[in-house]
C-alpha cells in the first residue's frame, strides 16, 4: 500500500470522502468543503499524497472561506493548516528513521516518503522556521541550517 492509499483510507474513517476528478490541468490544485476534499485526478500519486495530507489539514484546522490570501488572518489559517497536513506526511524524527534506512541525500528521502524533493525541501524550510538552526528530538540532534544533518546523542 502506498502512503497516498494509506492516507486516503485515514480520511475514509475520519469521514472524509476524497473524490479524484480531472480538473482540466496538471498544477497540483485540489479543495476542501466540508467533509468533501477534492484532488486533481492529473497528478502524480506523490503529488496527491501531498495535496491530500495539505487538504485534511484544511480539513481539521480551517472555518470558512480563507481563499483571500490578502488577509493576515487567513495566510495565518493556512499556514497552520499546511503545518497539521504536513505532520500527517513526517515528523522531524522521521527523518531520522529515513536516515537509519539508508537514506542519504534529500532525493532518497523524498522517495522514502512518497513526497517529491520540493515538497521535503518545503517541509526542511518550515522545521527551520519552527526550530531554529537545529534540535533535540529523542536521542537526536537534527540540524536543519545550513544543511540537514543528524547526530546521535549517547
């Protein structure tokens, strides 16, 4: 099962119903209303995996129509929305678990996640903004600046 599947079957019993249409275009684009997220059939399954987990964030976090990114209240909406979808793709410890599989550059990572590079690269850039330069998770220290780096912590 891929991630996508596993995330598809994860909004089925949230009460989800996810629906693939052809949006008439290959740019990742997809909505949430209500209990209904809709996903451009067009795209790779990566991409979906990834629209998908941005769209449940939208699911759980979002009231209303925050489609005016010109308003400061609504960019704020979305970012914690992205945020939440972003968790249900990887934590930063997760990471570290693509590492410990032999996962050694961002390609092999965004591969082991199902994700593609922008994305994984997007995803290092905000735990840079939440983090800082680096830090503690469990046994770990993960650096995200300049580089992504891992260290173990005996």
């Amino acid at each position: 099962m891929t991630r996508y599947e596993g995330l598809l079957i994860k909004a089925e019993k949230e009460g989800v119903e996810v629906l693939e249409i052809d949006l008439g275009t290959n740019k990742k684009c997809g909505k949430c209303i209500n209990n209904i997220i809709i996903i451009n059939k067009n795209l790779s399954n990566k991409e979906k995996h990834e629209l998908l987990a941005e769209e449940l964030g939208h699911y759980y976090k979002t009231f209303g129509d925050i489609t005016d990114q010109s308003k400061i209240e609504n960019r704020k909406e979305e970012l914690k929305a992205r945020r939440k979808g972003r968790k249900l793709i990887l934590e930063p410890l997760d990471l570290v678990y693509a590492f410990r599989c032999g996962c050694n550059n961002i390609y092999e990572m965004a591969d082991f996640f199902e994700i593609t590079e922008k994305e994984l690269n997007e995803i290092v850039k905000d735990f840079r903004k939440q983090y800082g330069l680096g830090k503690k998770f469990d046994k770990y220290f993960i650096t995200f600046e300049p580089n992504l780096g891992f260290c173990k912590i005996f």
